[in-house]
C-alpha cells in the first residue's frame, strides 16, 4: 500500500479551536486579563513542559532502530503535531487579543464587555452572566461570548430595560436586573 494513502492530513490550516465560532470581520480578539492569562499560562506549559517532553520521547523512540513500526516513535509524532498546531492556534489568539479589564469600565451603568448581567426572564427566573471573549466562554459557568445572541441584545442595556433577542428556541424577552464590573478569574 502506499504511503501516501495511509498518512493522516497534517495541514497547517486546521485550528485548534476551528469548533469556535469566527471572530465578526475587522475585530479583535476581546480578553479579559484572567481570560489572557489563562491562554498565557496553556502556551507556556505546552511550550517549556509538554513538548520538550515529547521530543525526548521521539527522539528516545528514534534511537531504538526500525520507526515503521515502533508504537512510541508514532504516537510521539502524532503528539507532537497536536501540541504545534496548538502552540500555533494559541500564539495566534495572543496576537489578535485586546485585553479589556472590566475593572477599567467608565460607563458602568450601561452593559459592555466583561459585565456582570443579571437579568430575569419570562418565568421570572433570574440568571446572571459575564460577558467575556470567544476563548473564556464557559456556560457551566455562566460565561457568554460577547457575540453570542444574547450579549449582543444586552450590550448598551441599563438596568430595568426590557432585552428582546433570537435565541435557538426562538424570540425571547428579558429584563436587565443588575449590572456589574467585577475581576473575572480565570
């Protein structure tokens, strides 16, 4: 068989993050500094911990003879582009990231990036939600993406408005309850 046909595609235009949506064209990567730091810290890690490890295995591998079929020397191949192409995707979102510390918000009586949004929805339940960047977004943890629909109908909003926005189950309406600019962890 040949070669060719058995190799795994290895572009270099495969994302890490290609599961994340695109960035709204002419805009930067919006971070907040616990967000920036937390990307900062992968980069880090996978640069002076992870990789160099790998590479001692390859090499390791390498110096035993025959790499057709030697497990170690393959997977520590495999590995090693998956921690480049991550080194790649995350120097990338660094080089694109404006860092914008909530902290810093003059207007914070209306919504912006990096707020902290209670609103109460048509049930009268209330949920609260930090607006952070693409890369910081974590539900469990009530983080929206500031593109995300809901972000986007809350931002300029002041407390007591009444938000209407499409979400996937459809038209909803919510009342902005509460505002706030706190430190975002990462």
């Amino acid at each position: 068989m040949n070669k060719a046909l058995t190799r795994e595609a290895d572009s270099d235009d495969e994302d890490e993050g290609s599961a994340l949506p695109p960035l709204p064209q002419g805009s930067r990567n919006y971070m907040t500094p616990g967000g920036h730091a937390r990307i900062h810290e992968e980069l880090d890690h996978l640069l002076r911990t992870e990789r160099p490890k790998v590479v001692e295995v390859v090499h390791w591998a390498a110096s035993n003879g025959d790499r057709s079929e030697n497990g170690d020397y393959i997977y520590g191949k495999r590995r090693l582009r998956e921690i480049d192409r991550r080194i790649r995707f995350l120097t990338k979102r660094l080089d694109q990231a404006e860092v914008v510390d909530p902290l810093r918000q003059q207007n914070v009586e209306q919504v912006f990036f990096g707020a902290t949004v209670t609103i109460c929805d048509e049930q009268g339940d209330d949920q609260t939600y930090q607006i952070v960047g693409i890369d910081e977004t974590d539900l469990s943890r009530g983080r929206i993406s500031w593109i995300s629909p809901l972000a986007r109908a809350l931002l300029k909003a002041r407390e007591g408005d009444q938000v209407r926005f499409q979400s996937p189950a459809g038209w909803r309406e919510i009342e902005v309850v509460a505002i706030e600019y706190v430190t975002i962890e990462p």
